[in-house]
C-alpha cells in the first residue's frame, strides 16, 4: 500500500512539473505538421482556449499560411531541424524558444 502510494505521488509530482507532458513535444509536432502542410494537425494542437478566443477560421487560416511558407522553405533549403530549444515558465504558462537549421545530409 506504501508503495503505491509513493508511486502515485511521485506521479502527481512528475507531470505537475511538466516532466511528462511539455509544450515542446507540442511544438515540435507543430512545426513537423507544418513542414508537411497538415493544417488539420496543426490546428488540433491549439487548447479550446485559444480556439474560443481567436476563433478556430483565424487559427486554421494563420496555419495554413505559416504551412505554405515552411514548405517553401524547406523546399528551398532542404528540411530543417529545430536547435537551441529552452523551454521557459511566464505569468501566462510556458514559453518556447527554438533556431532552426537546414539537416545536414550525410553522402556515402
């Protein structure tokens, strides 16, 4: 009984400091969705907060804008990867920050 309790509060402690879910596996499946024009995923990421705030037309409009303009920079630059990533706290949730660079693709 001991134990599981330990488990379940060590549980509780993990994912109330976003060990386990983090906003930048969220950002990562964004920007992979953008890169292969997935508006529908991209949007499906967005919490019903800001859906019911900025309204899911402008959401999934300013996806499939910022889609185009990934696809065509990768098709331009080749595919990128995200670099440099830190995952900040602010007063209003967390804050992700990223470079990006072309990968580099190794010839054999």
């Amino acid at each position: 009984m001991k134990l599981r309790l330990l488990f379940l509060t060590v549980l509780f402690l993990v994912a109330g400091c976003s060990l386990i879910w983090s906003p930048t596996a969220t950002v990562k499946k964004f920007m992979a969705a953008a890169q292969k024009g997935d508006v529908d995923t991209m949007t499906q990421l967005f919490s019903s907060k800001a859906i019911q705030k900025l309204g899911a037309d402008t959401i999934r409009s300013n996806n499939k804008k910022f889609s185009d303009t990934a696809r065509r920079a990768s098709s331009a630059s080749g595919t990128y990867r995200m670099e440099n990533i830190v995952e900040t706290s602010t007063a209003d949730g967390k804050q992700v920050l990223f470079s990006t660079s072309p990968k580099k693709e190794t010839i054999r």
